[in-house]
C-alpha cells in the first residue's frame, strides 16, 4: 500500500531535550516536505527537500534540521525543543514538486513542556 | 504576512445544497494553486488542482474557479454530502519562481454537511 508513515505518532517531552520525528514513503518520491498545522494559522511548510542531499527552508524552519540521505526517509530534527514548538507535525511525499498532489502521513502530535 | 487567505472560518451547508469555499491570495506570482482536504486525526489528501493558465478545473462533484484579476479561487461541491464534513485548505505555489518548491496554505475551512 502508498503511504507516507510518521513516528512516534504521539509525543510529550520537555524543553532542551533533543528528539527526531522518522517520516518514510513507499511511492518513490522525490519530493518531501515538514508541515506545522497550529489553530488559527493553517499549515505552514517549515522545510522540503527536492531530492537527496537536496534540502531547503520553507516559512518557518527556525529551531528544525532536516536530512534527505537517502529517498524514502526524511527525518524531522529538533536540537533543543522549546514550548513554542508544540504542534501537529505533518510529512508529505509527492513525485517530483510541490505542485503535484501531496500524500501526507498521519501526523505526529508533539507537546513540549 | 498571510499570502492565502480563507476569511470564513466555518460553513455549514444542508445536504444536497452547493457548498462554496472561498479563498483569496496576495501574492501575483502565485499560479498553481491546490486545494486538500482534511479529517479530523488524519492528514490532508488532495482534492483538485488548477493552473493560472485556466479559470476552470472540474472533477466529478468538485470544480474550482480561479479569478486571477481578482486573485481569488473558490471551490464548489455539488451536490454536497455528509462525508464532505471535513476541513478544506487552499494552497498556492509559484511554479516560476525561485520558490517553485514552497507551498502556501491558507488557515481552512472547516464545512460541515447537515443532514
């Protein structure tokens, strides 16, 4: 089965302790993208990557480090975590661009106290 | 600085009726502009897609409309039906640009489909 997979799903950890979010997809894709979703404000695109070893900043990528080292696997990396980064974490893959439909995984919701 | 805009937080529409999502955007360089849906715990899926080059794209139930003098697009279900209760994001990209790979999305919709 396509699929974009996300872990842990869930997550509550506190201030300054460094974690990582795995997203992984099945379909080939060249294009991955991080999204924040928070109330009021949508989803925001905080970094992408256009193939391996290629990786950009989105809108929002202060305090978040990406890795693209091989395709199917692009990690979410946050050094030093601060309250202000709780959210609903999304990953998406699509074929080659942003323009193409986007497969999202199931989200990863963290809380950080 | 919100570039996509979805002014109504929430819709509600009685089943069988015309729901209209509306979404504007600031930005001119936008042309390649997606709208996703969305149920609750889960992530977005794609919905429909229309380039600057149209003012028209059509998929079964759901067509988009986009005004480009008036940078406005909207998105029309007909006939509406319960299991379209979800929220529904615009995005928008500039395919032309150095920020070809960046998507924009606007704040959401939320539609809910009353029997």
């Amino acid at each position: 089965e396509a699929q974009v997979t996300q872990n842990p799903r869930y997550l509550i950890t506190v201030t300054g302790k460094k974690l990582t979010v795995t997203c992984s997809q099945n379909m080939n894709h060249e294009y991955m993208s991080w999204y924040r979703q928070d109330p009021g404000l949508g989803l925001r695109q905080i970094y992408y990557s256009m193939n391996v070893e290629v990786t950009d900043k989105g809108d929002v990528p202060e305090g978040y480090k990406v890795s693209r080292k091989e395709k199917r696997n692009f990690p979410l990396i946050l050094e030093s975590p601060s309250p202000n980064q709780t959210s609903l974490y999304f990953c998406a893959s699509s074929l080659l661009r942003v323009s193409d439909e986007q497969y999202f995984g199931p989200g990863t919701r963290l809380t950080v106290t | 600085d919100q570039q996509v805009k979805q002014n109504s937080p929430s819709l509600s529409v009685q089943e069988g009726r015309i729901s209209i999502l509306n979404c504007d955007y600031t930005n001119s360089m936008f042309d390649y502009f997606l709208w996703y849906k969305k149920y609750p715990a889960e992530g977005p899926t794609f919905l429909i897609s229309i380039s600057s080059i149209k003012d028209k794209n059509e998929d079964g139930r759901f067509t988009v409309f986009l005004n480009k003098s008036a940078k406005h697009l909207s998105l029309h279900i007909v006939p509406s039906q319960p299991g379209d209760s979800a929220v529904y994001f615009c995005a928008a990209s500039s395919t032309l640009t150095g920020t070809a790979s960046k998507l924009t999305f606007g704040t959401g919709t939320r539609l809910q489909v009353t029997l």
